[in-house]
C-alpha cells in the first residue's frame, strides 16, 4: 500500500512537470519577421534555382526549417554556421551508415534519428532540422553523393545568405561563433 501511494505521487509529480508556467519569451519585432521572410524566400529560391539549373539535387525540405533558425533565431547556438553545416552533414552520414547497414524499415529510421540526435550533441552541433535528414535519406534511398549536394552546397549557401541577410541590419551580428 505505501508503495503504491508513493507511485501515485511520483506520478503526480511527473504530470505536474507538464503544466507549464509563464507565458512565450518571444518577442516580435517587424524588422526582425522582414529579415526572416527575406532570407527564408532569398534562400530557397537560390536553393530551387539552382536544382533547375543543374541536374543534381540542392534542396531538400530540412532547409526550410534551417531557415527558419538562421533568419529567425539567428542568434541561438543552435543557428550559427558550425551547427547548420556540421549538423546536417553528420545527420547525413548517420542516417546512410544505418541505412547502408540495416535498410530503411522503423527500427533503422528511429536508430537513424536517436544516433544523430546523439552525434550532433558531442560534436556540439546540434541543428534541429538536421534531425530529419536520417529520414530523408532513408526514405528517398539516397546515395552517398547526397552528402555533397545537396547537404554540403545546400548547408553553405544557407549560410552564406545568413551572413549577407543578418548583418544588414545594425540590430544583428551573425555568426556569434564559428567553433
């Protein structure tokens, strides 16, 4: 009985993690949603033109999510250079090293995305987006020349529009680190 009476207080403990408390820390500020439509819009456009240029993929649906914290959360660790870059390269890597090893059913998709997850955090890049790129690997059956284009060229071009866009304004300074 007093065991019981402990797990049910255990659990109410648990739950009450989940209410929440306080309201969003976000704030909006029009020039900095300008800045988010138009590096987000300059960035994908450059991405699509330059996959009807070529004949070779250079986007993928990640990027837009990439956007979204390089022109949006510019400033959070998890949006400079080192974490958009070598996040989504070692998501990359990950998700075909499983798929080479264990195909691309529900256990090497979940294997694929926990093992990303984890890599990105000991190399210090995390990069949420990145997250799905073990998916999308595995459900488009990519090659390993995926890796290069559009990941690596797609990872730098985001970046480089994030270093244009972000700094025209007095208000930002990106990136905030390199390493």
């Amino acid at each position: 009985m007093k065991a019981e009476v402990m797990e049910m207080g255990s659990l109410l403990i648990f739950l009450r993690k989940m209410k929440g408390e306080g309201h969003s820390p976000l704030v909006i500020h029009i020039r900095n949603v300008i800045m988010g439509f138009v590096g987000g819009s300059l960035t994908i456009a450059a991405l699509a033109w330059l996959t009807d240029m070529n004949v070779g993929l250079w986007i993928m649906a990640p990027f837009g999510a990439s956007c979204v914290l390089a022109f949006g959360l510019w400033d959070s660790p998890l949006s400079q250079p080192r974490n958009i870059i070598g996040g989504h390269l070692i998501s990359t890597v990950t998700g075909l090293t499983v798929n080479q090893f264990l195909g691309h059913g529900i256990t090497a998709m979940a294997l694929g995305v926990g093992l990303a997850i984890s890599l990105m955090m000991l190399t210090r890049t995390t990069h949420p987006p990145a997250g799905a790129d073990p998916l999308v690997v595995m459900m488009s059956g990519s090659a390993w020349s995926f890796i290069v284009s559009p990941v690596l060229v797609g990872s730098i071009v985001i970046v480089l529009i994030a270093l244009i866009v972000n700094n025209l304004s007095r208000q930002r300074a990106y990136p905030r680190f390199w390493w």
